[in-house]
C-alpha cells in the first residue's frame, strides 16, 4: 500500500518556527551563559521564535524577584536570519539588538552580554 493516497500537500508551509528542535537548542545554549548561573531560565515558543524568561536575581528589575523577559529570539524570512531582541522593562516593550544568520552565533552574544543588557 502505498502512502500518497493519504499525502496531501498543504498550499502553506508550515511554520519553520518555533519548533521542538530549536526550542532544545535555545535551552542547552544559554545554560553557557555568563551571568546568573545558578538560576533555571526558561524557554518557551513564541511566534516566529522564542522567548527567555528567568527570575530577577538581581532585583533590579523586579525587587521581589519574580520571573522576568530576558530575551527574544525571532526568525525573520526577509531577509532570512534571526534578530535578538532585549527587553527595556521601563518602557515595556522589546528593542532590536542584532541579527544574524545563524543560531550560534547569537547564543555567544546573548551568553556574553558583557554589557549586561540581557542578564540584568
């Protein structure tokens, strides 16, 4: 028997992301960061990508130490590649940080954070 009785080709492609894979990958990578080891962030899939969330360690954000956006992570097809996004938590929203064409190489800018911009 043969399967293309039940093949059906969608007119849409699927979404490339956010998928289980990736999600995996953006988990094992940031557990290379630099800064605030000892807490667990957490990744969850957003549209188009992903999103870091972690406790306030620091308490400069949040004095209470509750759970807070660290970053997002975002598949652009035009052009194709991901952009990094901080979260400026005064005004409540999300600012571009960078691009680049590969996951890795967005994993070393976002463990680094030299500036503390991400891992505040």
């Amino acid at each position: 028997m043969s399967i293309s009785a039940f093949w059906k080709e969608t007119e849409t492609p699927g979404a490339r992301h956010p998928n289980e894979m990736d999600l995996r990958r953006v988990a094992r990578a940031i557990k290379l960061r630099q800064r605030y080891r000892y807490v667990e962030p957490c990744v969850l899939p957003t549209e188009d990508g992903y999103l870091i969330r972690s406790a306030c360690c620091s308490r400069n954000i949040d004095p209470q130490g509750g759970v807070i956006d660290i970053a997002l992570l975002r598949w652009d097809e035009n052009p194709p590649g991901w952009c990094l996004y901080r979260r400026d938590h005064g005004a409540q929203g999300w600012i571009t940080d960078s691009r680049f064409a590969r996951l890795p190489e967005l994993f070393e800018r976002l463990n680094s954070d030299p500036d503390r911009i991400f891992w505040q």
